[in-house]
C-alpha cells in the first residue's frame, strides 16, 4: 500500500469514528489549541486545494495564520455537512496529494490522534501507517520534529523503528509521535535518559 493509499485509509478510518460522536463530541476541545474537533476536521479537508488558493489563503493569513484561514473557511457548515465532505473527499487531492500522499497522510494521522486523545478514544494504528509517518515526520521541516527529537535516540516498543543518536527515548509508537510532533501531553508515556531532555523541549 502506498501512502496515497494510506491517507485514504486514515481518512476513511476518521470519517468512521466521527460518525459515531456525539454534538457534545464535536464541539470538545482537541489537542490543536484553539481548535474544537469540528475545527480539527475543517482544517483536514483545508489542503485539498490548488496552489492559486494557498495563494490566497496565505495572503489572508498573513502566512502565519494561513491554517486558521482554511478552517474559518468552514465554520458556517454544520457537523454534518463536515463528516459528508470528508466522505466524499477520502483520497487526497490538490496540495494534499503532493509527494505521494505522504503530507496528506501525516497530517491526518496526528489529527485524528488530536481528536481522539482527548476523548479518551484510543485505537491501534496500522503498523505499516504509523511507521511512515514517524519516518515522515522526522524529515518534516513543517513540524518541531527536528527540534524536539535533535541529539536522542528514538525508539519505539511495540514497533520497528528507531531514529536518532544519543540518549535514548523509549516507548509506544502512537505517543512517540504524539510527543516529537509537539503534543506535550504524550511525553509521560515515553521512558529513558534522553525523555527529560524531549519534556524540556516540549515545554519550551
């Protein structure tokens, strides 16, 4: 399976667990500061677009805000009408597809876990899923990756994957990526002398 594939096997996998949510649900706070999980989705579907729209977008947002823009884009739809574009938009299109999918499938893999942890609503990703968007995300110069996870070790218990020299940080795949990805409410599940060192970065 390829990571165009992949996105739209996570997409799927989001579109089927905001079915089951609650209004209540939908309007909780996520782990996007500032964002309700209906804003979570918003910004999701906000990348299936053209380069002259970015454009745009970014001229409105003053690039800093540009991901504010494309989710304000949508605050007028209801729940509904959110879960039945994300449906009818399952594969990736636009700026979203670029590099094979890859951006799209990192985006909303961390998302999806952005909605889910604060709803208490684990789940088991995919081995082969989670594995490349850590290899993602570690090469993302969009991210604070590269920050957060400079001069450890990675490695992941319950998967194949490993990242990085010096002190090592251990511990599932899921909160790992959570943690390196700047989602400081992941960083107690990890372990190891290089764990303190990633915990100061996040609460930088």
């Amino acid at each position: 399976m390829n990571a165009l594939q992949m996105a739209t096997a996570e997409r799927t996998d989001l579109a089927d667990l905001l079915a089951t949510l609650t209004r209540e649900q939908w309007e909780a706070p996520s782990l996007c500061e500032g964002w309700r999980v209906r804003d979570v989705v918003a910004h999701v579907m906000s990348f299936d677009i053209r380069l002259p729209r970015m454009f745009r977008r970014a001229v409105r947002g003053r690039i800093l805000h540009i991901n504010q823009v494309g989710v304000d884009e949508r605050a007028l739809l209801s729940t509904d009408d959110l879960l039945d574009e994300l449906r009818a938009h399952l594969r990736p299109a636009g700026l979203a597809a670029i590099f094979g999918g890859r951006l799209a499938l990192l985006d909303v893999t961390i998302h999806h876990q952005d909605i889910r942890r604060p709803l208490g609503l684990p789940r088991k990703i995919p081995a082969e899923r989670l594995r490349l968007v850590l290899d993602n995300s570690v090469r993302s110069l969009e991210l604070p990756t590269w920050r957060i996870a400079r001069g450890v070790h990675l490695i992941t218990s319950d998967l194949d994957w490993s990242h990085g020299s010096g002190p090592e940080v251990s511990g599932p795949a899921e909160a790992m990526l959570m943690a390196i990805t700047g989602r400081s409410c992941a960083v107690g599940e990890l372990t190891g002398p290089g764990q303190p060192v990633v915990a100061a970065r996040l609460a930088r």
